[in-house]
C-alpha cells in the first residue's frame, strides 16, 4: 500500500516536462484504416501514400480512434463485438477488449478524451455507450445514450462527450465525470457522424437519413441547441446520405462525406454554407485531417481506396488502395509525431504531517529519485502532451501543456526558455491524482547535416504541488529522439 505523498508524486513526475517542439521536428504521420470485408486494417504512410503493413484485427471492424499521443489506436470490431487495441510502434494488435455480457454485432463509433486515458465506444445493439481505461484496457463503466449509438466525438477539454443516437433523432450530452446523459438535443432524421471544432463552442452531426435535404446539424454547445442546418445535397443527385465528419484544425471548415452522392461537401463554419464538392468516388464513409490541415483523408468503401485531398486546391491528389470495404468511421489519422527518451527525477517534498494537541502542523520531508521514459507527443497546431513510465511498469500518467515560452538563438544549435504552468493526471490502481506544476528550464536541439532536428535535450528546475503536498522542488533530466 503507498503512503499519499507516494501516490501525489506519481501524479508529480509527468508534469515537469514542458518542452516545446520546433515545427521543423514534425514527421509525416501515419493513417490506420479499418477494412470492414478483409477484417484488417491497413497502415498508410502518408509521407508516401502508400500502405506500409496490414493488421489483423476483430471481425467486422468499423470504427477507428487514434489516442492523442498517437502511440495507439482502437478499432471498433463490429460483427465480433469487440474492440481491437494497436500499439503503433510494432503495428500489431496487442489486446483485444470484449464489449458488453456477451458478444452480439453492433459496435460502431468510437473516440478518446484528450488525456489519452479513455474511450468511448458506441453499441448500437444495446443504446449504451461503454467506457474504456486506455491504461488498463478494462471496461470501467457504460450509459444508456439513446436508440441506434452510431458516431461518438469528445469535447475537446474532455468535459463532455457527445452522442449520435440514430434510432430516434437525437444526440446525447453525456458527463464522462458520472457516466449520465445530461440531456438529448433533437437533430435531423438518423444522424450518423458527429464532430466538436477545436474551440469546443460547436459540434456538426451528419444526418444520414435526411436524403434528398441533406442537412448538417449545427449544435452551440454553450445551450445545447441546434442553432443551423446545413444542407449538403448535391443538386445532380436524387439522394445523399451525410456519413463522416472532420473539423479543420483552425476551426474554419469541416468535411462531410456523402454515402450515396459520393464526394465530400465542405462547409465554410464561419458562415454555416456549404461552398465546395470534391468528388471521391462511390460510397465514401470515414474522414479525417492531418495536424496541420493541409491533407483530408478519406475511406471510400464501394472501391475499397482511400482518396487523398489537398485541402487549399480542394483536389483530390491520388487514390491509395487499401482492404476490403474500408469505413474508417472516426479520427484513422496520427495526429503528429512521437519523440522519447529516457528521464531522471530528483524531487523534495515538504507536506503536511502530523498536529499537535494545540492544532499546529508539523511538516516533513522526502526526497525520492524516479528514472523511467518519458514520451512527448506534439501535433503541430494546437497542443502537447507527455506521458510517463517508470522503468518498472508501475506508476505513470500524462501531462497536458497550458503555456509555454520558446526563444531561438542563432547559432549551431537553438536554445530554449520553457516557462509554464500546466495541468497534470496520473492513474494509479484506481485512483486518479491531480494537480498542478510549474517549470523553468533550458533546452538544445541538436540537428543533423539538413539541419532535421535529431534530438532534444532538457534540464532545469520544477515546482509546485500536488494534493496535500505543500511544496515540491527538484530537477529533472531528459534527452528525447524521435
């Protein structure tokens, strides 16, 4: 059993590591792709286009979220009832989770928060929503959302998730704090895909059965009414069928699919207009952007190819062949690389300990050295994300960025101020820690012969605290490599 400033200093560890990285550091992420008729997912390597490795998975998969770090990605395996977990360093499927009593076919949409540490999976079967800890792969709670849970997306502070329920025309607001809908917003007829914008003031659903209108719902997510549809029905067609849908990261447009008209429909959200089409080919059903918006993704199903579209031309620059009936519903894309590397802590905690009979606190000290790996995730546009784990597999957790400042020098190398306070989580056994943490501290990047960012290196000074620790000081070490 550990003592609560061990705990608290679990939570501690993984909130000193502020580091900002260059855009010049940023690789060309990968796409995951699930094939429903060849029960596989395909692997893209978007740098080249071009399907690097096949994974087996569940029978049936469909729906596809990728975690924030990008280290894996959940695969929603419809026909078996379960979902497929894919560590993204080896692409191979390193566990599977069984969804609900008994397996029966209807596992859809899937998202995870931002913290990385849960999913949420749509049962169309049964109306619930099950909940998943990403660090344990247990399922640790579920709620009834509504009829037909198709499309699932996650506010992007994690406060919230929302819910298309098909069967009857709503769309869930559910607290992922107490695993209760908070209330059902009425939308269009069998609404299928559901997007929030980076701003989390708007989510967009596609209504699949609204053909011919084709409207998107515009939902304020302040009042939780819908203030705007959207009608994406192409003129030429005598039906549409709205499927996926994909927010630019700059919030400014978003991407529906359309099942039967077969092109993408691109809403300018300024406006709520729709103002291009970009044909892809028959039946097209998952979208998804790259971090920096400039490529739009797309799973065409009917000719089992993925069209890749340069988002300024509004064109489609090539067609990747990929499995059978691919549906890639929900975000297949890695948002933005991974760097890591081996990490030293040595922390000083003054809290609070024993009171006297007069009230007074006495308070003591513990001075604690922690290695392990550290991994920094950095998406390019909107934020960063660490996570660590200690060498021996037992204590780890995340750490998301608030504030940071970067100063470059000329020179051989850059130089790096990182100041910042930011918000920190660990789970251990159960318990979740929180808390705050502060930084000061200088790094150097080291670049090779093409001036490519090869590593990064950091040290300096934290403090803070966390719980009931009072004070926390220390320093910490770190070289990371992509």
């Amino acid at each position: 059993m550990q003592t609560f400033i061990q705990k608290s200093m679990t939570g501690i560890l993984v909130c000193f590591l502020m580091l900002p990285l260059h855009s010049a550091a940023l690789a060309a992420p990968f796409a995951y792709v699930p094939n429903a008729g060849s029960n596989d997912v395909s692997v893209l390597d978007l740098a080249t286009n071009t399907v690097v490795t096949t994974i087996p998975v569940g029978t049936g998969p469909q729906g596809v979220a990728v975690s924030p770090a990008g280290t894996r990605v959940y695969v929603t395996n419809y026909a078996s009832s379960d979902v497929s977990v894919i560590d993204t360093a080896s692409n191979s499927a390193v566990a599977t989770i069984p969804i609900g009593p008994a397996p029966s076919p209807g596992l859809l949409g899937i998202a995870i928060n931002p913290a990385g540490t849960r999913a949420y999976v749509a049962d169309s079967i049964s109306g619930h929503v099950t909940v998943i800890d990403t660090i344990t792969n247990a399922v640790v709670g579920s709620v009834i959302s509504g009829s037909l849970p198709y499309g699932v997306a996650v506010h992007p502070s994690g406060a919230r998730v929302y819910v298309t329920n098909s069967g009857e025309d709503t769309v869930s607001v559910i607290d992922p704090s107490t695993h209760s809908v908070l209330t059902r917003i009425p939308v269009r007829h069998q609404p299928y895909g559901i997007a929030v914008n980076p701003a989390g003031t708007r989510v967009y659903v596609a209504n699949y059965g609204d053909s011919p209108q084709s409207k998107v719902s515009v939902i304020d997510t302040a009042t939780n009414t819908v203030i705007q549809e959207v009608d994406v029905a192409h003129p030429f067609t005598s039906s549409s069928a709205p499927m996926g849908v994909s927010v630019h990261p700059d919030g400014t447009s978003v991407y529906v699919t359309n099942y039967v008209g077969g092109y993408v429909a691109v809403i300018d959200s300024v406006n709520n207009v729709w103002t291009d089409t970009i044909t892809v080919g028959d039946q097209p059903v998952g979208v998804s952007l790259n971090s920096d918006g400039s490529r739009l993704y797309v799973a065409v199903k009917g000719t089992s190819s993925v069209s890749v579209i340069d988002t300024a031309a509004k064109t489609v620059l090539t067609t990747v062949p990929v499995g059978t009936s691919p549906f890639a519903f929900g975000q297949f894309v890695a948002q933005g690389v991974l760097w890591k590397g081996p990490v030293s802590f040595s922390l000083k905690f003054t809290y609070p300990g024993t009171e006297d009979a007069r009230g007074n606190i006495k308070f003591q000290s513990l001075t604690q050295t922690f290695t392990g790996m550290v991994e920094l995730f950095e998406d390019g546009f909107a934020w960063k994300q660490v996570t660590f784990m200690s060498n021996d597999g037992k204590t780890g957790g995340y750490f998301r960025t608030i504030s940071s400042v970067m100063t470059d020098t000329s020179g051989g190398s850059e130089s790096l101020l990182i100041i910042g306070t930011g918000d920190c989580s660990s789970s251990m056994t159960g318990e979740q820690e929180t808390g705050i943490a502060y930084i000061d501290a200088k790094g150097t990047l080291k670049k090779d012969k093409t001036g490519t960012i090869t590593s990064i290196s950091f040290s300096g000074k934290i403090a803070g605290g966390v719980g009931q620790a009072t004070v926390l000081s220390g320093t910490f070490r770190a070289t990371l490599t992509r």
